[in-house]
C-alpha cells in the first residue's frame, strides 16, 4: 500500500495500515482455531481426597432436598449441561459470562468434574476475588462513599478482595472488622465502622449493631431500636441496645480508631425522660462470650464462635443466594434464629464451622450439589418445570441478573478473548467506566437484597436504545466481536455459532442456526454488518438478560 500523496487523506491511510496490520496480526494469532483458540489453563485441580469429602457434603444436602421434593410431590429436572454451569458461575463470581476464550478452553479440556475445574479457574483469577469483595462491602458499609476525611470505601474493598483471594478464613476476616483500630487509611477494615462517622458524634453504635446483626448473624434485632417488638416478637428494645453498647467506647485521636474504657453509650428509652448508660450484652447464648478482653474484641469472639449457628447461616445463606442470585431464606439477612431451617443450611452450617471457616470450600458443597447443576427448564411433559418446582429448587430458578451483570456480559460478549487482569488497563478502565455509568442509569439496586423485582419499561429502552449494547457491536474490527466475527468467520454457520456461544453460552438450535445463517447470506451489506445486526438482536432478547 503506497501512502496518499495529499496531506488531507494521511490519517485516513494512517488508520487503515493500523486496522490492516492488527486484522494481519489476528489472523496470523487465528492459525488453528479460525481467530479464538483455546488459552492452556494451569491444573488447579483439588485433591481426590477433598473431592471425594466435597462430593460426600454435597450428597447430604441433596439428601435433605430429596424429603423436600418427595413430601411435595415433586420430580426435579435433569442435569444441565457443562456450559450452562460454567454460565453461572462465571456470572456468580465474576458479574460476567464467559468469554468465547473462554468457552474454548473449557471445551478442550477433558476432566471428570467439570464445574469444579471451572471453578478452581474462577478463584484463581482475581476478577472473582474483586467481585465479591464488592458484593460483601455493599452488605458491610452499602454503596456510598461517605465521609471522605475518614472513609476510604475502596480500601475497603481492596482488603475484602485481598483476603477472599487469599482464601482467609471468614470468621477472621470478620473479627478484624469488628475488632479494628487504626487509621483508616492504613488499616482498611477501620473502615466498617468509619462508614457509619457522623459529624461531631463520630462512630454511630446503633448503625454498627444493625450492621453485626443483619451482614454477620443474618438476624434483624435493628426492627426494636425504638421500641420493643411487636407480634409475638421476642426482641426487646433493650436487646438492641445492649448490643450496641459493645461500641460505646470507640473514640478518634491521633492514632485513629481507639477503645476508650472511661466512655459508655447512653441512649432514652421509649417512654422515659431520660439517657440511661447501657451495660454490654448479648441478646443470645451469653455462655459464649469471653470473660476477659475489650468489649468489641469480646463481640467479635462471640459473633465468631463455633457454637453460634446464627453466624454460620448467615453467610451459607449469602454465599448460596450469590451463586444461584436467591438466597434459601429471603429476605437474605433474616434468617429464623430457632428454625424451622430450609433444606440443607444446617448441613452447610455444620460443614462450614467444622471446616475453619473456608468461604471457597463452602461454594465447592454448594456448586456439587445436584441442586445448583440441574437445569432451569424441563423436557419432561409429565414433570413441567413450575413455580412450584422452582419454589422448592426441583429446578435451577430463573432470576433477572443484576444491573452490573448485565453490562459486564455486554462488554465481555462484545470482546472474544477474556476481559481480566492480563487485559490492558486501558480496556479495563473502560469497563469500569462503562459498568459504572450503566448501573447508574439502569439503576442501582444498592444493599445485596436478592429482591428481584420485574424490569421497568425505561431499563428495557435503555438496553434497546442506549449507548451501552450500541458502542460494543459498532464497526470496529480491533475491539468489537461482532466485526471480527464478520471479518474472520469461514462461513454463515460458524459466525452464527460463534454469536450465540458469546452471547448465550450455547449453540444455536437448527431452527435458530437457519434463520440467522438466511439472514447474513441474503443480506445486501457486509458481513460484519450483518453480524452487528445479529448481535443486537440476541444482546436484547430475554434470555440473555436473565440467569438460567
């Protein structure tokens, strides 16, 4: 290609070397797998031993759903296949479907178990540890940056990610957030309760036992602050405060957040005139608190113990409700502190304690239950796939994905390789900005609540009309997969397959496959357009906007 001899046309010649030189490279890269091959994956199996203990957990709890289904009259559904699984894991743990990378190096691996090589690839990777991490802090200190001279929200998430990528037992990652001292910006877990600081009074001690209550013990004490319980409930406006007062002395000085013992909490009870101090007390199992130690050091111990079932349920509860995006008792942070408990949350409670607390071992159970790896449709005419059914988890239940998932699967089914940590961070800060700026828009659903409200009209124009889905299958063969799809397909068949495995994580049907190959054969503008169209049309249909 010669240059243009006028200075007018240079940047025109200058872009198109450009694309010809990456559209060069690519193909060149293409050499084997028509332009995405497979990426070899470090074998991050589990021992067979722990597998087999794993299997052997998970078997129980699928027993207990089986008396469920048997009592109910019910037949659960068959298995789902390999991709649909890694399909919701990728979105569980990652807020994205997987890549058409991805896809392919799943496929070319042969292992016994799947979804649990799948996941062993997901908790490596940092994007899950950065998910959740995100997940957790909106449970821990909601979606607010606050106070910006003491609340440091993104170191927050920074340490919850380092530690959940370290695997840390979670009953230590806990105790620290209650227990902290320290400056926020150096100590981040400070931060739990800077979120609270408000001007003057510092540290609000009603918003931290509200937090300790619902976010670790999965228990709503904060509904009598004001006044004793109503309907039979036991909770007395005292329980609440005495809960409280375990903060009382929290206090600023110029080494950050101290214990000052000479400091109480005081607080009007209703009907009296009066600020009375309020000694430190649990409102249960008071056996279980430690003679010795400072208030919130006791707290934390006691929270954290191993015969204080309530805290072990409230994050079975959460980690069951992140991975199928509906929590076993909802609301999720309300779990019945005496029972009656649902299928299987005492099976994964005692495993979980029994087990030092392990977050990652606690999803192993979960993703081997037959109960997270069965479908979420039914071809049995005998056996349909019911509210029912779905009501008692004798199918995968069918829920909206969150506001953040729906974007992040936007972008990532618009790239064919892997958006991730080894991604440029060019490319990564766009995502950022892009997810940010849809959720905002979409709406923000704030606290992790697991309320899945039905889709307004103004979020569906904004998928169909907004710039979101528009900017990620324009012409642009370097970023967008549709374009190079069109580019570098062999044939209608496989730029149509390729489409639905980016979008969908699954093969077209033949039905589907033959309406949408008539459609780029017939069509009268390029190929790459064609696929754009394409892509449109499936990013805005109902399936892929929902978990499956």
């Amino acid at each position: 290609m010669n240059p243009p001899s006028t200075s007018s046309n240079w940047f025109a010649w200058l872009r198109n070397v450009v694309i010809l030189g990456a559209l060069g490279a690519v193909a060149f890269w293409s050499v084997g797998d028509w332009f995405v091959p497979p990426v070899p994956k470090a074998d991050l199996g589990v021992a067979d031993a722990k597998i087999k203990d794993i299997q052997r957990v998970a078997q129980a709890v699928d027993a207990d759903f089986e008396k469920e289904w048997t009592q109910h009259g019910l037949q659960p559904v068959a298995r789902a296949d390999d991709l649909t699984i890694a399909r919701r894991l990728s979105l569980a743990l990652t807020g994205s479907i997987p890549s058409l990378q991805e896809i392919r190096t799943l496929e070319s691996t042969s292992r016994a178990d799947t979804p649990q090589w799948w996941l062993s690839q997901l908790l490596a990777d940092r994007r899950s540890s950065d998910y959740l991490a995100e997940r957790l802090a909106r449970v821990y200190v909601g979606i607010e940056n606050g106070n910006l001279v003491l609340f440091r929200r993104r170191r927050l998430v920074e340490w919850l990610g380092d530690a959940l990528h370290q695997n840390r037992p979670y009953d230590q990652i806990v105790r620290e957030l209650i227990d902290c001292e320290g400056v926020w910006t150096t100590n981040p877990a400070v931060n739990f309760i800077t979120a609270t600081h408000e001007d003057k009074k510092g540290p609000d001690e009603a918003k931290l036992a509200a937090k300790v209550s619902r976010a670790f013990l999965g228990v709503r004490i904060d509904c009598v602050q004001c006044h004793d319980g109503k309907l039979g409930s036991p909770w007395k406006q005292t329980d609440f405060h005495q809960l409280a007062a375990y903060f009382g002395q929290m206090k600023f000085n110029i080494n950050g957040l101290r214990d000052n013992p000479k400091q109480a909490y005081k607080v009007r009870y209703l009907g009296e005139l009066e600020e009375v101090k309020v000694p430190a007390k649990v409102p249960w199992k008071p056996e279980l608190l430690p003679s010795k130690g400072k208030p919130r050091e006791q707290l934390a111990a006691w929270v954290t113990a191993k015969e204080n079932k309530a805290f072990a349920r409230a994050i079975v509860n959460r980690m069951w409700a992140m991975l199928f995006n509906r929590p076993l008792v909802l609301p999720v942070d309300e779990v019945p502190l005496e029972g009656p408990f649902p299928p299987g949350m005492e099976v994964l409670a005692d495993d979980f304690m029994a087990n030092g607390c392990d977050l990652q071992r606690l999803m192993r159970v979960i993703v081997a239950t037959r109960v997270f790896q069965q479908s979420s449709r039914s071809v049995d005419p005998g056996h349909p796939a019911t509210q029912a059914a779905e009501d008692h988890w004798a199918v995968f239940p069918v829920t909206r994905l969150r506001p953040e998932q729906m974007a992040g699967s936007v972008i990532q089914a618009s790239s064919l390789t892997t958006i991730d940590a080894e991604t440029h961070v060019v490319f990564r800060l766009k995502r950022a900005a892009d997810v940010s700026n849809f959720v905002k828009r979409y709406g923000d659903s704030g606290e992790d609540t697991f309320d899945d409200g039905a889709g307004t009209i103004p979020q569906r124009l904004l998928l169909m009309n907004g710039s979101m889905i528009n900017n990620n299958i324009s012409n642009n063969p370097i970023i967008n997969a549709s374009t190079r799809i069109g580019l570098l397909a062999p044939n209608a068949a496989a730029a149509v397959e390729a489409a639905y495995l980016s979008i969908f994580t699954r093969r077209p049907t033949d039905e589907e496959a033959a309406l949408f190959q008539g459609q780029v054969a017939s069509s009268k503008r390029s190929k790459s357009n064609a696929m754009a169209d394409i892509y449109w049309t499936l990013m805005n249909a109902t399936e892929f906007s929902w978990n499956h």
